[in-house]
C-alpha cells in the first residue's frame, strides 16, 4: 500500500505572536519567544526521565497475573516529553511514557502538579499523556478497583514514581525549548505485527477490511524535531502491542517500544542516561493498536524466534530502523501552527445518532461490563484474569467480591456480550472509569485523535474517516493516539463486537461504543475546524481518599549470617571474553526501601588509569539485576553483565548500590558494594 505526502494547512495562518508573558517552571514569569523569521516557526523541547517504580515485589500492570510481581529491571521504563510552540502563541505538551495504561489517576496527578507549576500555561486542554503499552512495568497506579486487583490495591510508590517522573520530563522539555523545525516523513512496517483476533476484523465490511490487506496497519508516522541545525528529538508512531515479553517475565521492562527508544538514543546518538539531560529524545507510541500483536507465530513468547528476551529486541529494532527511515527521508515540513480540544464525556450514556451506526437507527452506550472471553484472555499474547473459587485476593474480598448481581437490563444493553462482571455498577464506586477525556491534538497539519482506550485497527480507521472528512484533511493526516489521558480497555467495531471475541468482550461500553467515539470526536474536530472553544463536560470523579492496599511493605532487613549488607556472595570468574555473561551476587536490602529513580542499583566500571568510570548501569539492555528473597528478611541481588562485541579491552568491577532498613528504629541506611576486578579481552 503506497502512502501519499500532502502539506495541509489544517487551519488559519499562525498570527505574529504578541508581547506575552509566560510563567516557566518555578513560576517566574518570562517574555515568551518571538518566532524566527517566517510566521509558521516553532519552538520546540524535550525532556525525558525516570518512572521506575518498585524494582521488588510490586504486580506489574498488563497481564492481570497475582504471581507476576517485579523482581529486579532489565530495562528501566521512562517518560519522554515533547512541547511545541507556535508563532501565535499557542503551544502543546505530548508525553509518552514506557506505561501498560496512563490511567486517570495519573493524569489527574500530573495535571494538578502543572497546574500549581504554570499557572495555566500547561492544562488538560493543551497537554497529551499517553502509554506504550509494556506490560512488564508497575502496576497499582490507579485508582479504579479492576486495574488493581491482580495488584493487592493501589501502590502509592509506584504512583508517585509515575507523576513525579512525567512532571520531571515536562519541566525537561519546557526548559530546553529553543526556535526550530519539525519535518514529517511516513514508511510502512510489515513485519512487527500481526493480527491476533483475525476472527473479529473479517466480521467487518469489505471496504473496511480492503484498507488493510494484511489484516495489519503497517503505516509507521515520524516526526522529526530540530532546534536550529541540531536534531533533538524524534516520535514514531507504529501500531503493535506490548506484549514480546511474557507473563513469566518479572523484570521491570520497557518492552519492544522501550528497547526502540533505547536503540535511537543510546546505541543511535550516543545518550548516557545518567549524564545529564539528553540531546536526544526518542519515543514510540501506539496508535490503533487493540488486536496488533508482536508475537508473529500467534502464541506468547514466540515470533520471529522463541525467546522472549530476542523477540522484544528484533520487533523493537525493526521500529526503530523502519522510524529512521522515515526519519532520514523526511521532507515535509510542517507549518501551520498548533492547537487542540479536549472534553469529557460520560462514554456510559451517550445518545448516538443513526449516522454513526450500521443500522441507521439512534442506539445508545450503557454501563461498563466485562463479558466472558476476558477471563480466557488473548490466547496470542496471555492468559485472561484468573477468577478462583473463594479467592483468597484481600483486595478483592474488602471490595465485595466478584460474585456480583448483573442487571437484567445491563445483560440486555451489552448484547451479544456474556456479561460476567458489571464494573460499571459495582460498589462502592464503579470499577472502571466512565467519564473519560476524548481529545484532538494539532502539530501543524498532523491531527492526533487522542483517546482513552485500545482500537483495533479498523475502529481507527472509522474514527479517523470521522475526524478527516470533519476536517477536510487527508486521511493520513490523522492519527489515533490510543492509551491517551485515561484507560478503559477496548474499543471495537459494532461488526467485530458481535463476534465477542477477546477484545469485543473488554469493549466496556456495549455495541455502540465505537460509534459513539466517533459522534464526539466529530464534534471535537468540528470545533477545532472553527476555532470555537468546547465545554468541559461532566468531571471525572476523584478517588483518590478511597483507596486500599493490601500488599505489604518493607518490615525491616537483615544481612546474612556472618555477612555485611553489600558484601559479595558470589564472586566474578577472573576473565571474560566479549559474548560471555559475567554474573555477581550480593548481599542486599529491598529495593522498595529506594527506589533509586533518576539513579541505579548497579555500575559495571572500567578502570581507566587510576580512576575508575562507569560504563553500563541498570538502564542498559546489557544488564539486569534481580533481587530474591532468600530467608526471612534476608535477600540478595543478583547482577548481570553480558558482554557486547566491541567492547573494550581491559579491567572492569560490577559495583551494588543498595538500602537496608532498620527493625528498631525503621532507618533506612544506603550501601555499595564492589565485586573482585577482572579482566575482559
């Protein structure tokens, strides 16, 4: 499928911006910039930082497994942040985060935090978070019970590693903005996905279905950022999930998108994540990504190999060099300016014209509902939500149960759908959110379609033809930028609905969800179009003060016998050729006692004269550091190194950072151990 290039200026000329006054990040106010030379120039930033959360004994968000609790990071998860501004004034923040869900929690958190910042420079309305969909970091940061459930409760550690690290990355981005340019170029990636509910996308229309031949969106979209004659940033936008690694997996890990971030930046331009702000920032979100899978041989773990670890770096590789392609070659530069609409909307009760429907006729959305085939789970990527019999889940039991009455009505609403747990009438507040942000996002003639939820590939083609005819804008003008601003599980089409299949039975709403999302986002696009404000909509509910946990925290640590928090149980060989995997253990404190954000648990160092320098730490792919429980309160910390080829010659220790808390008095002391030195040739 061939992919055309258009310049389309979606909306009037950008006017000369006038003597403003804007805050920055500690609140000063400042001139704001005056754009260089055309009208059409921007300013533009970015940022990046660390969202790690627990690295021990914390559920980790995707696969809704109780038994998959972290247990050390291979590849430190992060958010990265882009802001644009325009010659008139207007500017636009877009944040992905290496996150399974940006729940609304979390978009609550940070907008507060911008809020009491900027003093309204960075809003809801201006502002996009989004998640890449791993499924091996934190979970427990929400506040809606059936995100939490496999978790124990809501982990207020991993929340606020999250919100602290997206502010961090905003604040990145807004202080490094400078005048520059942004440049759009498009390719095509066949081989990073494929569809895993076939089933349902072959329910759909011949028209609907001929867009796709493959069954797969293969359309990869790059933006290139510069500031002057120096690039700085770039986002590609790819569809597939983030589920290479498997539910086994208990390292904190950043999954195929997290490692074509890591090969842009660090192999690519050379960031060292711990050496300052980086010159470079590369991000790789999702767009319609609901029934997109990365396992090519349709089973979890497997394809194009069957090693999880392997599949995570090739699919992330082959996004990184498809994006660079387009990258190189991109030549449209865009003008035009930038702007953006947002409102909520109670996706439980929408009245939604017969336009939007296959029938013709007015239909209606209902309260939230699972059905059935989520409990049995996508079968290519995992395992659904595990309901035993007289669970023994605390979290669960205080809430009630799963044992819920289901409304006849709601069963009737939901049809064909089995429906097996009513979240949207569970007590004491719904389980899942319903009033949800739907948001357009425009970066000159790029129209991001910004909602709360996972598309498959052909809900987002309608939600797009919604959104371009609105606009008068070509069709591949417009994105959809899923996992956006809040989470509420699937979105499929009417067609693929009826066949219930994984995703038709995670789609909340019932059969007109998809519909619906297209009547508001029309309404959306029709208001960006004509430069008119939208109203704010109901407002989400605050659950902050309601929240439960039940998994426990740190009591207290206790070194080995005979042993020194720090110490060295298991010592390095004395030589390593490149290839080979060099393996240290210590004795440790749990991690949770600090999570190190912004910092590591481990240094691989080289000698180097008579001083000593890093040379890998925890946020590369090279490493990985486990932490075990070995007896009681006792624990150790396993570190990896495997050697890349090119490495050089010489003397390297593998050197532990770590924290131990006291039983008496709760103190939590740091620690650093060192391994014996050896050589690498």
């Amino acid at each position: 499928m061939s992919v055309t290039r258009r310049t389309i200026l979606a909306g009037a000329a950008s006017a000369p911006l006038a003597a403003a006054v804007l805050p920055t990040a500690t609140g000063t106010a400042t001139a704001a910039p005056r754009a260089q030379g055309r009208a059409e120039a921007f300013e533009v930033g970015v940022g990046c930082a660390d969202i790690t959360g627990p690295a021990a004994e914390n559920g980790m968000m995707g696969y809704s497994q109780p038994t998959q609790k972290t247990s050390g990071i291979h590849l430190r998860t992060r958010a990265r942040a882009y802001v644009v501004a325009d010659s008139a004034g207007k500017r636009v923040v877009f944040v992905n985060a290496d996150l399974g869900a940006l729940f609304q929690s979390l978009h609550q958190g940070v907008m507060a935090r911008l809020a009491s910042k900027y003093n309204g420079l960075y809003t809801e309305q201006n502002v996009l978070l989004n998640a890449s969909h791993t499924h091996s970091g934190c979970g427990g940061a929400s506040h809606y019970a059936l995100y939490n459930l496999a978790i124990l409760g809501f982990q207020e550690q991993t929340y606020n590693a999250i919100v602290d690290g997206i502010v961090e990355a905003i604040d990145a981005a807004h202080r490094s903005m400078a005048p520059g340019s942004i440049t759009l170029g498009r390719t095509e990636l066949t081989d990073a996905s494929v569809n895993r509910s076939r089933k349902a996308f072959d329910c759909n229309p011949a028209g609907d279905r001929a867009h796709f031949p493959d069954a797969i969106d293969p359309m990869m979209t790059v933006l290139r950022f510069r500031q002057g004659d120096r690039d700085v940033g770039a986002i590609g936008w790819f569809a597939t999930h983030g589920t290479s690694m498997t539910n086994q997996n208990t390292l904190i890990s950043g999954d195929n998108k997290g490692y074509a971030a890591y090969q842009w930046e660090h192999d690519d331009a050379g960031v060292r994540y711990l050496d300052g702000a980086p010159g470079f920032v590369a991000c790789f979100p999702q767009t319609n990504s609901g029934d997109m899978s990365p396992n090519l041989n349709l089973k979890p773990g497997s394809g194009p190999t069957e090693d999880e670890v392997e599949n995570t770096r090739i699919i992330g590789e082959r996004q990184f060099l498809a994006a660079k392609r387009a990258y190189d070659s991109a030549s449209e530069k865009l003008t035009g300016g930038v702007d953006s609409r947002m409102r909520y909307v109670d996706m439980s009760a929408v009245d939604v014209d017969g336009a939007f429907t296959p029938d013709g006729e007015p239909h209606s959305t209902c309260k939230a509902a699972v059905g059935e085939p989520v409990l049995a789970g996508s079968s290519e990527d995992g395992p659904g939500i595990p309901v035993p019999e007289g669970t023994k889940n605390p979290f669960i039991d205080a809430l009630g149960g799963l044992d819920a009455p289901i409304p006849k009505a709601l069963a009737s609403a939901q049809a064909p759908k089995l429906v097996v747990l009513p979240v949207g009438v569970m007590k004491p507040y719904p389980w899942t959110p319903e009033v949800l942000p739907l948001q357009i996002v425009r970066i000159g003639p790029l129209h991001l379609v910004a909602g709360p939820a996972e598309y498959t590939i052909v809900a987002g083609l309608r939600i797009r033809r919604t959104v371009a005819k609105e606009l008068g804008v070509p069709l591949e003008n417009v994105l959809v930028q899923g996992y956006a601003n809040a989470y509420s599980q699937y979105v499929t089409t009417p067609e693929e609905y009826d066949s219930q299949q994984y995703e038709g039975g995670s789609t909340l709403f019932g059969r007109y969800t998809l519909p619906a999302y297209q009547q508001e986002f029309g309404k959306l696009a029709a208001a960006l179009r004509a430069g008119e404000d939208v109203d704010h909509g109901p407002t989400p509910r605050d659950l902050s003060g309601h929240q439960l946990n039940f998994q426990t925290g740190v009591v207290f640590d206790s070194a080995p016998l005979m042993k020194e928090f720090g110490d060295v149980l298991e010592e390095p060989e004395e030589a390593y050729a490149r290839g080979e995997r060099v393996s240290v253990v210590f004795a440790t404190g749990h991690p949770k006692n600090n999570l190190r954000r912004g910092g590591t648990f481990l240094e691989v160092q080289r000698r180097d004269g008579d001083r000593w320098v890093r040379h890998a730490d925890d946020g590369d792919w090279t490493t990985r550091y486990r932490w075990s429980r070995t007896f009681g309160a006792t624990s150790k910390a396993t570190v990896t190194w495997d050697i890349p080829q090119g490495t050089p010659a010489g003397t390297y220790r593998v050197v532990h950072f770590g924290d131990w808390k006291n039983g008496w008095n709760g103190r939590i002391t740091a620690f650093t151990g060192t391994s014996p030195e050896f050589t690498v040739s």
